[in-house]
C-alpha cells in the first residue's frame, strides 16, 4: 500500500500566517503538524508516500526531504490549483498506478496515528474505507450514514441538515476502484472533484464501503484555536529536558523542554512548555500549554497558552495568553494589568498602547 498525503491547500484559515508559508509547516509543540502524520505513516508500515504539493512546494521540500529521516520515500506531485480531494486523487494517477492507498490531509493532527486503520484495512478489504468521528456540528464536514455492520450506506458533504453526526476526517483507504470513481464525477457546484461524491459513487455501484469510527484525539488544525488546542494537548504528553542554561534566579516547575543555546535569566517556566534552541527567556513567567520556537525572546513579560514561531520578540507585553505570533513578529508595550490575544502573520509588528 503507497500512502498520499496532500499538502497543497491555501490554509484561507489560517491567514495571515499562510500568506508566507504553508498551514502543514505551522508548528505543534516546535515540530511541523505534517510530520506528525508522517509519522504516524511510517509507524502503519507504509514507506511509499506521494506528497502532493502546491504553491509552497519548495517549503515542504526543504523540510521533508527525500522522506529519509521518516523512514520514507517520498515522491513529490505537483497540484497545479486545490481542485479538491478527488483533484488530488487524478493529479496522483500515474504514481499510485494499481496499488491501494491511504489518503491523508497532511494538516490532521490524529493521536493514535493510522496503524490500526490500516490493519483494518488490510484483514477486511473493500473499494473505500473511511475513517470516521462523531462531532457536534457534522454539517461541517464530510458526513457519512453507516449500518450496523460498519457498511456506508450515503455520504454528504457539508449537508445542511445532517442524517448522522459521524464525520469524515481526512483518512481514507481506497483500492484502484477509486479511480474510475473519480474520473465518472464532475465538479462540484464550489468548482472542486469532492472525494465524498466519488466515494458515494462506488456506494451507488454496489461496491463495498466501510466506516471505522474512531475515539482517538483529531483536529484537522484548519484555524488558531486548533491548532492551540493540539498545542495543548501534544505538551501534555511531554517530557522535560533541559539542554540550555536557566539561571539561579529562575525556577523550573513540572515538564519543560528547554532546547540548546536557550537561555533562561530571572524568570519562572511552568510546564508543560516547550522552549526551542537559542531562545532567550529574561524577566519573565512562561505558563502552562506554551511553545517557544527557536531565536525568540521573551522579555519582561508573561506568556501562557500560547505559540510562538521562530525568532518571535516578545518585550514589555504584559500578559498574553491563547496567541499565535509569527515568525519574527515584534510585541512591543508597556505593562498593563489585563491580557492581551494577539493573532500576527510572519514579519509583523505591533505596537500596544494605552
């Protein structure tokens, strides 16, 4: 089985920080959301991984490589535009050839990875294997109406009155059947080839299409609060580390993770928190459920729940608390006794005012 993982989206989300980079290169706890899934590939037994890319290719290039330190050989496919997933599936034709695949949108965030999906998959085939979680509000999403056998009886995208509360979310296993799926589907009336409309075309085939619900911890990372949200939840998972320097006027509390060449002077860091290498940390109190990339510094003032992208300046701020700040943005302001939520785009700078 190859694995295609589609990192071509525009991240419209996640603006302004995907005007100048791609949303699967946006860190979770200072490493890359996409390399949590492929990861979690490599873990399945997977080794053939097609990365379908866009207008960041180069980007993701430099940081996955030849796919080698994942365990992976990775072929890049250029998407000439985000035509949709079924777009992705045909724009992959000649790589995946006749071989089954999983397809996985490489900003999902999934805490149990795919290995049990594919040994489902695997012990019970069929033309589609969906993967499959119950939400609040389905009309979001992808929606799948299964029977009591696991089987697919109807999916909808984004319906507005919902039959099911089981969404898709961005794992699937399809055989070769998929292709003549999507080349007998049109376009969507959002101008897209719906992977939903070429599922539900197998289905109308007489061709067997299985869910597998799923408890594991998900967020397709698509806006701020998920990703701060995923945030969250990996750093719970932590383990401390301390290869950077705190002084002895600083006081280290429960997990954190402090990189090399960082450099903590007169300030308190309660974890879980992550600090990346070179980062200086003075005068300061980092709170629980934080990211620091690398380079930064944060001066004179108090972070919590918050990420920063690499070589962020954070002096004078006050408290700030469930922000995104970009790489190499400037927060500049005097103290005051109120929070501040700040959500800036990479190179910005902002200057906080009475």
């Amino acid at each position: 089985m190859k694995a295609l993982v589609l990192a071509g989206g525009t991240g419209s989300r996640l603006r302004p920080f995907t005007h100048s980079g791609t949303k699967q290169l946006l860190p979770i706890a200072n490493k890359p959301v996409l390399f949590y899934g492929l990861e979690s590939i490599a873990e399945a037994g997977i080794t053939e991984v097609g990365l379908v890319v866009g207008d960041y290719a180069d980007d993701i290039r430099r940081a996955v490589g030849d796919g080698g330190p994942f365990g992976l050989d990775v072929t890049y496919i250029r998407q000439s535009r985000p035509l949709g997933l079924a777009h992705a599936v045909s724009t992959a034709r000649d790589y995946l050839a006749d071989d089954d695949f999983l397809v996985y949108l490489g900003d999902n965030y999934l805490q149990d990875g795919v290995r049990d999906f594919i040994t489902h998959a695997t012990l019970r085939p069929a033309a589609a294997r969906l993967l499959v979680t119950s939400v609040p509000d389905p009309s979001a999403f992808g929606v799948a109406e299964v029977g009591a056998t696991g089987r697919v009886t109807r999916v909808e995208e984004k319906p507005a009155y919902p039959r099911s509360d089981l969404a898709l979310i961005g794992v699937y296993a399809f055989t070769p059947a998929l292709h003549e799926a999507v080349g007998a589907i049109r376009p969507s009336a959002r101008g897209e080839l719906e992977i939903t409309h070429a599922v539900q075309w197998l289905i109308d085939d007489g061709q067997d299409v299985l869910a597998e619900e799923t408890t594991s911890v998900w967020r397709d990372t698509g806006s701020v609060d998920d990703m701060l949200e995923v945030n969250r939840h990996v750093l719970d998972g932590l383990s401390g580390r301390l290869d950077g320097k705190v002084d002895p006027d600083s006081a280290v509390v429960g997990r954190v993770s402090l990189g090399e060449g960082a450099v903590v002077r007169g300030s308190r860091i309660t974890g879980p928190v992550v600090i990346g290498p070179g980062s200086v940390i003075s005068n300061a109190v980092i709170g629980p459920y934080t990211s620091i990339g690398a380079n930064c510094r944060v001066h004179d003032s108090s972070i919590e729940a918050s990420v920063l992208l690499d070589g962020a300046d954070v002096e004078c701020a006050g408290r700030i608390e469930r922000s995104f700040i970009g790489r190499d943005a400037v927060v500049a302001a005097p103290r005051f006794p109120y929070a501040h939520r700040l959500v800036l785009g990479d190179h910005s700078k902002v200057q906080l005012h009475p």
